[in-house]
C-alpha cells in the first residue's frame, strides 16, 4: 500500500455466515458459541467463542473452516497484506481516517 498513514485507524471483519444459537445447554451457556454453516456441504458447526482466530473443520464432511473473527481485527499497515494474503475466506474492511 502506498499511503500507510491511511491505514492508522483500519478495521476488518471476516464476512461468514455465523448464527448465535436461541437456546443452549447448561455447559454451552457457561462458553459463548456460535454456529457456523459449512460452504461445502451446509452443515451447521458449533464454534467455541473462545477459539476465535483457529481453523476448524466441519463435523459432517471435515473440510477445513476458515478462522473466525467475532469482533473487528485493528490491522496496520505492517500486517494488512499478510492477513488478506493469508486468509481463505472472504474479507469485509472498513478503512477510517481522522480527516
């Protein structure tokens, strides 16, 4: 990128299908978790909150599951490239300036 200066302040999203589930056991209500729908065979998978960033694999057909991210990244000029080259699934960002 040419201007670093205008990725100070960078925020992005990883765009995924993710459900929060309605109604939960006693263990799930104690751990976060959200349910995250396989692209290849539509098989809804329960992603612990708490493995936010990691890899998993769906429970039905055990394709890889990109890392999910629940709350924005801050990425910086320095690592901004490297996360887009590196990440499987599709990127939302959102670029903010103080001007």
């Amino acid at each position: 990128m040419e201007d670093a200066s205008a990725l100070e302040h960078l925020t992005v999203t990883c765009h995924f299908i993710v459900k929060r589930r309605q109604t939960m056991t006693k263990s799930e209500k104690q751990m976060p978790a959200y349910m995250v729908t396989c692209r290849s065979c539509g098989t809804d998978n329960r992603i612990p909150a708490d493995k936010e960033g990691m890899q998993g694999r769906c429970g039905n057909c055990r394709k890889t599951l990109p890392p999910m991210y629940y709350q924005p990244m801050a990425l910086n000029a320095g690592n901004f490239d490297a996360f887009l080259a590196s990440y499987p699934g599709p990127v939302l960002a959102e670029f903010w300036a103080p001007w």
